[in-house]
C-alpha cells in the first residue's frame, strides 16, 4: 500500500527550488530534526534554519535552509522556506566568514548587539557550512 | 515662416528625443518581461501559504495572535508603493490620487509609509506624517527587501503606532493596463474558509508540530511578507508597463512631429527656390 517514494518539493518565494521524489527527509523542526518516510501522516510544522536531508536511492544530499515550514499531505512533501540553497550551490568560504563574524559578535557583546539576530546569523552559517561539506 | 535653418536644427532635436524614447521604451519591455517572470515565480509559494493558512484557520477556530486581532482605528497607516523614477505616464499620479483619496475619507488619524522615492518627495511637499521612507529598491525587488519592509510595518503595528494598515499599490493586470489598488494589510483578514469543497474533517486528521498556535505565529508574519513582496513585484512590473506605455506613445509623437517638420522643412526649401529663380527671371527682364 505505502508507496515507495514521497514528492518533496522545495519552494521559496522566489522560485521552486527542487522538485523530487525522495527515499525520505530529514528537516530542521522547532523540536528537533524530524524525519520524513514515504506514507506519513498529515503534518504541519515549522522550521528552523538547518540542514534538510534528502536520499534518493540511498544518496544523500543537502540543503541549508534559513527557516520556513513544511506541510506533507498525500505522500507530498511541501517546504516553503525563506531561502534554500543546494549544497554545491554554496560558497563555502562566504559561509565560513560569515560563521566568524557571528562568533565574534556574540563573543564582545557589544552593546546595542541584537543578540537574537547574531545568533539566527551564526544558525544560518552553520548549516549552510554543513550542507556545503 | 521660420527659415530653413531652424526648422531643420527643431527636427534634429526631436530626432535625438525620439531616440532616447525608442532606447528607454525598449529598456522598459525587456524589464518587464523578467519582472513578469519574477511575478509568476512567486505564485507557487504564495498559493501554497494560503493553502495552509485556509485550512488551520478553518481546522481550529478562534485562534488567537497579536497580527490577529481587531483593535479600534485611531491611527490608520499606509504603504505606498510608488517608482523611484517618472518618465511612466500616469503611474505614480495614479497611486498618489488613491492614496489621496483613501486620505481624505480617512476619519481616524493617518500616516504613510512610502516605498519608492516618487511618493517620498510628493508626501514630504504636501507634509503628510512620514513615519518611514524606503527609496532605491532597484529595478528586481526581492524578496529580502519585501521582508526588511514587512517586518517594520508589523513592527510598527504591533507597538501600536497603528492600528490598521493598508497597502496602496499597482495592480498589473498586462502590459497596457494597470489597476491602483488599495488592500488591508493588518490586521490580517483570515482568507475567507474554502467551505464545501475542502471538507473540514480533513483538516482535523493534521498534525500540527509544535501546535496549531505555533504553526500559526511562523505563519502569520510570513502571510504578511509575501503579501508585500507580490505588491513590490506588481508595482514594478506595472511600472515597466506604464514607462513602456508612455515610451512608446511618445516616440510616436516624436514621428508625428518629425513629419510635419520636415513637410513645412520642403515648403520652406521650395519657397526659397521660387524665389530665387523669380530673383534671377526679374534681373534678366530688367536687363533688356
């Protein structure tokens, strides 16, 4: 009955990323990764920036997200992030600077640091770094 | 009769506006074909938020959040979404005359937020209360912009600098025709339930990670940033439409002139010819 694959398509509000069927995903939830199996059931979730997962006939493949959320409903899968960027897609020294510039600010503690806007920046940096090995 | 001299300097005059036209309605249409594409880029994103937001509003009812809620009108803002630049027909007098006339029906207390330098300058020569300005978003909005301006407008509405905000904008309907269009904004009006043909048992089977209120509050401000970012992508493609527009009717002008100049340019010449051999015919009689 379960079918084999699940639809996931990856869309942001300037374009459709991707637009595949998928072994399974693992996406950056508020709670925690979460997995996603062919056949599951109705969800709606939100999601943090991260790394999603993707493995198409056991190769697996990456995908830094600067949050959003995701809806699966009839074997679909359906992430509607801020900004995806595939894992060869990214520059990885940028990304790397950018990791820095956020350790370094929430390291001095400058005052009149928006200490939850370095520490979203760092959050992005980190995945896009992961998804980019 | 103006001599040759001048007629001819006027038609090299208009020749070179003619060609500036020509260059900027060009410009104009090649602008708007990627600002077309950009505007059916962001549908699927767009129909998919509204999806879910359709079926949690109608999945649990009475869902409470700040963006929500319904507060009495005493200070009313508008967005204006107007060009940085004229040269575009009527398009940003369009959008100034609705706002001006959601203005003065207006019977709370108003501010404006412009977006786009045309509507700045015109606000701050009538002194209309500015609470904030954003000038120079270039020719291909995107996305990051729209948030930047939605979260401020929510920011504002959620300190309760407003209690109502409205979105003054340029439908693009084609290429040739274009809608100033006024939308609320905030509070958020939940789309409108989608009844009979998404039975509501449906929604009830979802699970809702953290929880429906959870889902709801990333949602929301989303709700909001896409709207703009739509409304951005409208006016300017709307705005490539009216410059192409206008481009184009005046380089006809242009040709019409041009024409017309060089017909009296002919008479003038012919005139001068006459003349001359009636000048050397008459010498010649006299000579006998």
């Amino acid at each position: 009955m379960a079918a084999k694959t699940i639809l996931m398509e990856i869309v942001t509000p300037e374009r459709i990323v991707l637009q595949k069927e998928v072994d399974s995903l693992v996406v950056p939830a508020f709670e925690g990764y979460l997995g996603v199996l062919p056949g599951h059931a109705p969800l709606v979730t939100g999601l943090k920036a991260g790394v999603v997962k993707y493995t198409i006939r056991g190769k697996t493949s990456r995908l830094a997200l600067s949050g959003g959320f995701m809806e699966v409903v009839d074997n679909r899968a359906v992430i509607l992030a801020d900004t995806a960027e595939r894992g060869e897609e990214i520059d990885l020294a940028r990304a790397q600077r950018a990791r820095e510039r956020a350790q370094q600010r929430l390291k001095n503690r400058e005052a009149g640091l928006d200490v939850l806007r370095a520490e979203l920046a760092l959050q992005r940096a980190l995945a896009r770094i992961k998804a980019g090995e | 009769m103006p001599g040759m001299r001048d007629i001819k300097r006027r038609i090299r005059s208009i020749k070179s506006t003619q060609q500036i036209t020509k260059a900027m309605k060009m410009v104009a249409a090649a602008k708007l074909r990627k600002s077309q594409e950009k505007v059916v880029a962001a549908r699927p994103y767009a129909n998919k938020l509204r999806q879910v937001m359709e079926r949690l509003v109608a999945g649990a009812a009475g869902l409470q959040h700040p963006l929500l809620e319904v507060r009495p009108r005493q200070r009313v803002g508008f967005v204006v979404l107007t060009a940085d630049r004229g040269l575009c027909g009527g398009y940003n007098a369009n959008i100034i005359r609705l706002t001006e006339q959601a203005l003065r029906e207006e019977a709370a207390e108003t501010a404006l937020v412009p977006v786009g330098r045309k509507g700045r300058d015109y606000i701050r020569r009538r002194r209309y209360q500015m609470v904030q300005e954003y000038t120079d978003l270039g020719d291909n909005p995107n996305f990051i912009q729209a948030r930047e301006i939605a979260r401020r407008v929510m920011q504002l509405y959620q300190e309760g600098v407003f209690d109502e905000v409205n979105l003054v904008y340029t439908e693009f309907l084609s290429a040739i025709r274009q809608q100033p269009t006024m939308v609320r904004l905030l509070p958020i009006q939940p789309p409108p339930d989608p009844g009979a043909d998404q039975p509501a048992a449906d929604s009830a089977e979802y699970i809702y990670e953290p929880s429906p209120a959870g889902v709801l509050a990333t949602l929301l401000p989303r709700y909001v940033e896409t709207q703009l970012y739509r409304a951005l992508l409208e006016a300017k493609a709307s705005e490539h439409g009216a410059r192409m527009t206008a481009m184009g009717s005046a380089s006809d002008n242009a040709a019409e002139m041009i024409d017309k100049l060089t017909l009296s340019f002919n008479r003038a010449r012919q005139a001068a010819i006459t003349k001359e051999i009636l000048e050397v015919v008459s010498g010649a009689e006299a000579l006998k």
